[in-house]
C-alpha cells in the first residue's frame, strides 16, 4: 500500500504497518495552483454556503475508489464505481507519487494500492 500524505508525515505518530508513505513534490504548475491546492489541500466552498474538506480518498484500483471529506463539519463517504472517475483519480495519485519524496518509514517497494490522505 502506498499512502501519499501532502502535508509529511505531520500527524502520523506511528508506522502505519508495510505502508510506503511518500510527501508530494510540485510537478505541474496548473495542476498544483488549480487543482491541488484548492481541492486536495484546502476547504472548498460551493454556492449556498456549504464548505467541503477532502480527508481521505481510498484508491483500490480502476474501478472503485472511496472519498472521505467534511461538509460543514460532518464526515461523509462516497464510493466511486464509474471507471472513468476512478481511472483519472488513480492516475493523478499515481503520478504525485511517480515524483514524491519517500517518507522514512513504511516498506521500500509500493503494492498496488493508494491511499491518499490530504490532513
């Protein structure tokens, strides 16, 4: 399992088993500026109000993913089933930890699933 964690290894206060962690390098600026720092990393305001915070998303393969986030505070899931959704969202995790600095601690070599943690 490879656990991708934006912020370092802030909050991890023990190994999380045979886990490869990996803290995410910049490797597109659009992506960075558009993408990650306003939805991976922060809370994203919609019209009416409501405030979203990604916590996890759950990566197993191409075809089912599992996003945790916060909607004013409350913690809800979703499972993904569309393949497309689920094919991009892997790529993108895939590739922030194609070019991520490994974490000390965890197993060298990464399994095939993903976890990614933005907090």
């Amino acid at each position: 399992m490879s656990v991708l964690l934006p912020n370092g290894k802030r909050g991890i206060t023990k190994p999380l088993g045979d886990a490869s962690l990996y803290a995410p390098k910049p490797f597109c600026t659009f992506f960075q500026e558009n993408v990650f720092e306003k939805v991976y990393c922060a809370p994203l305001s919609v019209d009416g109000g409501a405030a979203f915070l990604l916590e996890y998303i759950f990566i197993a393969d191409d075809r089912v993913c599992m996003i945790v986030y916060r909607e004013d505070g409350v913690r809800n899931a979703v499972v993904i089933t569309l393949p497309f959704i689920t094919c991009v969202q892997r790529q993108f995790v895939n590739r922030m930890i194609a070019t991520a600095e490994r974490i000390e601690g965890g197993r060298e070599e990464a399994g095939g699933e993903v976890l990614y943690h933005p907090g």
